[in-house]
C-alpha cells in the first residue's frame, strides 16, 4: 500500500457522437490519479471532471469489473486491453504508467464492429455466430441422462475449459491485421468438438458457425498469431488448428 501514489496524466481518446459521424481524437489532462486505481475508475474519474466542467462525458463500455464479461475492451497504447499481459481492460491499473505519461485510447477497429458512440463498438456479430452453433440441444423430455454418466477423458475435459474460458472480448479481432474472430469462433467450436455432449451437432455447428462468421465481414486467419499474445485469457492457436480440421471433416462428411 505504501507504494501507491498519484500521477498526472494526458489522455487522447477517441471521441465519435453515433455510428455516422466522423470521430477524432480529443486530448484531456488528469491530475492526481491513484496509481491504485484500475485503468476504468480512471475514467470514471475523468468523466466526474468532465461533468464537473459541463462537458459530454465519455462513453466506455464495462459491466462486472472483474475480468469476466469481456466488455470494457479498450484499445490502449495501441494494444488490446493496454499494455498488461493477460487481463482485461478493468484488471489494469494505472501503476502500469507513469507520471507525465500521454496515453492514447481507442475502441476496436474492425469493420464488423462498428463504432455506437466514443469508446462503444457494437459486438452483436459475436452473438449472432455464437446463435447459429454455439450450442448443445438437450434433451427435456424428463428422460435425460445425467452428464457424469459420460465418461470424459480428462485431457479433453481440460482443453475444452480451456477453450470455454474465453468471454468473446473481440481483442482477437482488434489485434488481428485482418480483423479475424477464427481465434473467437475456434473457441466456441473447440469447447463442444472435444466432449461427447457437442459431437452429435459437430458438423452442422462448425458449418454454422464459419458460414455466419464470413457474413458478418470478419477477415481471414494468416497465422499471425497477434490474437493469442493479447487474449487476455491467453486462448491457443490450437483452437483454430481445431476449427479447421472439424470444418474440413464436415465439408466432406
């Protein structure tokens, strides 16, 4: 506690009235930031002086501040979710920079995520690739099986958590070139392909999934491997490898 301090600091953050007009970046200067505070209560306390000074502030998105809904993805210093490994944007804190630091904020660049207002993209593509497979029908006709009755193997139980810990952020595809969710969409297929409960519907999910995927505008996988450095739930390039190889198998089925 005792290394805490305060920093003064420059930000120059996008600012964008509605999806149609045409943004900027706009410079604000914030004195005494506890170097405690996350990266989100420091805009929270840029826009009480904003408010304080009559001006229109901010527009960020954020929900549990506790790294597991995925919405307050900033594009921070160039970097999804700023310049931490492996956290989201509410788990970074303002020690991560120092006094006198000009920080530039932006939201996701990607033509399948357009711009609502300021920081706020609109990420409804994620939802409408996970509705077209990203599923598992049960059965309720009161003749269901309970799911500890199937065996598992635990290598496979454990990739598909692995594969299940991703919250749909986008910093995949705000980190990609190309503007990619393979790594998003090889995450949500992995995490049913490797247990028995998802491959009854494996062939039409990955066909589903990779279909809608290409309809909301999303670019093409080259290997880069930029979305899995800033993941900030670290999800493997093996989840696309996967995707792959199941879209493959189904394309031939």
């Amino acid at each position: 506690m005792g290394s805490n301090k305060n920093i003064n600091i420059n930000l120059k953050i996008w600012r964008q009235k509605d999806a149609k007009s045409k943004g900027q970046i706009e410079t604000y200067k914030l004195d005494n930031v506890s170097t405690a505070s996350s990266f989100l209560e420091m805009l929270d306390q840029l826009n009480e002086q904003l408010i304080n000074e009559r001006k229109e502030p901010v527009a960020f998105d954020h929900d549990c501040r506790e790294g597991i809904c995925g919405m307050c993805s900033l594009y921070i210093n160039g970097q999804a979710h700023g310049p931490a490994s492996k956290v989201t944007t509410c788990q970074l804190h303002m020690r991560s920079f120092k006094d006198g630091d000009t920080i530039y904020v932006e939201p996701w660049r990607s033509k399948a995520f357009p711009v609502i207002k300021d920081l706020i993209v609109d990420r409804s593509a994620f939802d409408r690739i996970q509705q077209a497979g990203g599923f598992v029908s049960v059965n309720t006709s009161g003749r269901t099986i309970d799911a500890n009755a199937t065996p598992v193997p635990k290598h496979d139980a454990d990739r598909s958590f692995e594969a299940a810990a991703c919250i749909g952020c986008g910093a995949c595809v705000a980190s990609c070139k190309n503007g990619s969710a393979m790594l998003f969409v090889g995450a949500k297929v992995s995490q049913y392909a490797l247990l028995p409960q998802g491959k009854v519907e494996a062939t039409q999910r990955v066909l589903n999934m990779v279909r809608q995927m290409d309809e909301e505008g999303f670019g093409n996988c080259t290997n880069t491997g930029a979305c899995e450095v800033e993941c900030p739930k670290g999800i493997s390039l093996e989840n696309i490898a996967r995707m792959n190889r199941e879209y493959l198998f189904a394309s031939v089925k």
